[in-house]
C-alpha cells in the first residue's frame, strides 16, 4: 500500500520567490489498485510522483509504503526502497542509448541485488528481447523504446 499524508511542496522560484505547487496531499493507494493523476498541465502531477517515487523530498508531509514511513530515510535508504518497490517509466524512458533493451533491463536488475539468470530469462521472454540483440537504443521508435523503459521496472518482481 502506498500513503501519502499531509503532502506539499513548495519550490523556490526566481528571486527566492516562493512557488507553492502541492498543498496537504491526502492519498491512499491499495495493492492492486489503479490510479490515474490529471490535470492541468502545471497543475503538480509529475512534482507529486517525483514526491511518491522518493526522487524529490516533500516540503512537508509523509510518505509510506505499507508499514514503513520512507519520507524520512536517509537518501541511501531511500534509493534502496526506490529500487525494491518503485517502477518509475519516465516519459523520456532514460535508457542508456549505448546498451542493448536487453542490456538495459538487465542493468536496472542488478541496481537492485537481482544477479541471478532470472531476470535474464524474464527479460528474454517479455518486452525486451524481440528486438533485443546489436540494436542499441538510440535507433529505436519511441514504441521500441518503450518496451524496455518498462521492463526495467518489473525487475523487481
Ligand atoms: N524544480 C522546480 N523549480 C521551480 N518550480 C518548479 C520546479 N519543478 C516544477 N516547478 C513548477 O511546479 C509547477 C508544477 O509543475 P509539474 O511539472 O509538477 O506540473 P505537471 O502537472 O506535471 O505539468 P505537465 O502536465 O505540463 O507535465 C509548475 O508551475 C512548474 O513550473
Ligand atoms: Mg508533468
């Protein structure tokens, strides 16, 4: 389960001027569950993930997976986390363009202490390996790209 509990975040803008962009975030995700963010373009929806997924600290509020409240680790701690329970698909996938898809799942596998030939297989078998092999990245469709940029993110179990 995902909480977040009392959540804001205000940037500081231009000059030192205050920018408020999320105010007293209330919000509770179940295991299982889907949800989708909209709004306005501006409105807060990437600063709230960037809070969820531990890349940005809140200014205020928390934020807990299950029983744990990992708002307050340590950076280490919180990488830790990030890597064991969050998938993060950024919109610009963040591949390394001079590994293979293949390569790339298999890199974010081993960020996260899964050496074993599972993720390999996984990997194989799944969205990265069709187009896998020589290709590098930096070639690919935007929709090539994406496959691996979610792969990725499933390394974890
Ligand atoms: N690092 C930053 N420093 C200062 N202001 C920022 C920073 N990041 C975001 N903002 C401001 O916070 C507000 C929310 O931005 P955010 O990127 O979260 O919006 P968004 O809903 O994801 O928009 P979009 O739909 O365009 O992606 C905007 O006014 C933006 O200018
Ligand atoms: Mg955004």
């Amino acid at each position: 389960m995902l909480r977040a509990a009392g959540l804001s975040k205000t940037y500081a803008g231009p000059h030192g001027v205050p920018v408020p962009v999320l105010h007293g975030i209330e919000l509770e995700v179940k295991s299982g569950e889907f949800v989708a963010v909209v709004g306005a373009s501006g409105s807060g929806k990437s600063t709230l993930l960037n809070l969820l997924g531990l890349l940005e600290p809140a200014s205020a509020g928390e934020v807990w997976l299950g029983e744990e409240r990992v708002s307050h680790l340590g950076r280490r701690a919180q990488a830790r986390v990030r890597g064991a329970s969050i998938g993060y698909v950024f919109q610009s996938f963040l591949l390394l363009s001079g590994l293979t898809a293949l390569d790339n799942v298999l890199l974010a596998a081993r960020y996260v202490g899964r050496t074993t030939t599972r993720p390999s297989s996984r990997a194989g078998s799944s969205s990265a390996s069709p187009t896998a092999g020589p290709c590098s990245i930096g070639r690919r469709s935007c929709w090539q790209t994406s496959r691996p940029a979610i792969s990725t993110t499933s390394t974890r179990e």
